[in-house]
C-alpha cells in the first residue's frame, strides 16, 4: 500500500467511526428514526464517493 492509500484508508475508517458515534453521543436525544437514518445516508454516499477516488486509477498502473 502507497502513502495514498492509507490516507484514503484512514479517511473511511473515520467515516466509519462517525457512524456510530455521532448517532449514539449528538443524536442520542432525537427520538425518531430519520435522523440517524439521514446521517448514515450521507456517509455512505461519502463513503461509496471515497471508494470511488481510491480505486479509480487502480487500471491504469502498469
């Protein structure tokens, strides 16, 4: 693994993280469903956007 990859590797495992903290420390009080749920939506779209910067150049190395 190069430099940037576990720079990236860190970035998701952060996001990670989050998932479960935010939800379980900030969130704990919002009693409907939506707003863990809006929270982890946007983190995986984070997530899904990461894994696309990480592996879009993975063909072209030779």
């Amino acid at each position: 693994m190069n430099k940037k990859e576990k720079t990236w590797g860190l970035i998701i495992l952060i996001i990670v993280f989050l998932g479960y903290i935010i939800p379980y420390t900030f969130l704990s009080n919002v009693t409907k469903w939506y707003g863990s749920f809006l929270l982890w939506t946007i983190l995986a779209i984070l997530i899904i956007l990461v894994n696309y910067l990480l592996t879009k150049s993975w063909g072209d190395e030779e």
